[in-house]
C-alpha cells in the first residue's frame, strides 16, 4: 500500500519511510512511554486504509494524551509531517492516522468495550512476536 511518501511542496525527503519502518517507530515509541497492551494487526489485504493498526492502553487520560504526543513528534521528527491526531480532548479513545498505520490508544475498559481486536477479527500479534517474525 505505502501512502507514505509526502510530495507536499516543502515535504521533500531524501527517502520514503516503509509502513514496516513506521511501525517499528510507532512500536519502539510506545514501549518506550510505557503503554500497555501494545497489539499490531496486519491489514493489507483486509483493507486498503492502513497496512497495520497498532491498538495500545494508557494508564489515565493523561498518558494517553502523552502517548499521543509523544508519537506525534518522534513521526515528525522522521519526516512525516502528516500525522494527525484525533480524539485527545477526551483521551477515552484517540486515534493517531500516520498514514500506512493506524493508531488507536484506550484507557483499558474502553479499549475492553470497543474490543477493535476481534472486530477485526484477527489472532492477537503481540509487538514482540511481530519482531520475532
């Protein structure tokens, strides 16, 4: 799929980031604020919106808001500069679009309830048995 190449003028980088790249991004980032729970489901060739989603759980809000933050700017710092971010007034469910993966952090009973994991209907790939592939 990659969508991940920016040619918005201004955007120009050197060398496109992979979906594989932006996910070890994403995953070493949320490791490292110590979200938990952190599941990636491969899309392609379940969808065309995404290669992977990564579904994580912060402790509160807060962590959530940070987790968020924190993932916004370790992406831009890469060089994608077009990752937004949906939800953090609340913090009950944001959703953080890096283009070929998807994010989405819970509080841990909200994540319980929407469940996004069997919605897709998929076995659970930890982000450690992801690497070990």
């Amino acid at each position: 799929m990659s969508r991940s190449t920016d040619a918005t003028p201004g955007n120009y980088r050197k060398k496109a980031i992979d979906s594989k790249e932006i996910l070890r991004l994403i995953s070493d980032s949320l490791d490292k604020d110590k979200a938990e729970d952190i599941v990636v489901i491969p899309l392609e060739g379940k969808s065309e919106i995404a290669d992977y989603m990564v579904v994580a759980s912060g402790r509160s809000g807060r962590h959530i808001t940070s987790l968020a933050d924190h993932l916004q700017s370790e992406l831009k710092g890469k060089g994608l500069h077009r990752v937004t971010i949906e939800g953090v007034v609340g913090s009950e469910w944001v959703l953080l679009d890096a283009g070929d993966v998807i994010v989405h952090l819970f509080p841990p009973e909200i994540r319980a309830y929407y469940n996004l994991e069997k919605l897709w209907s998929f076995e659970p790939t930890s982000r450690k048995t992801q690497e070990n592939q």
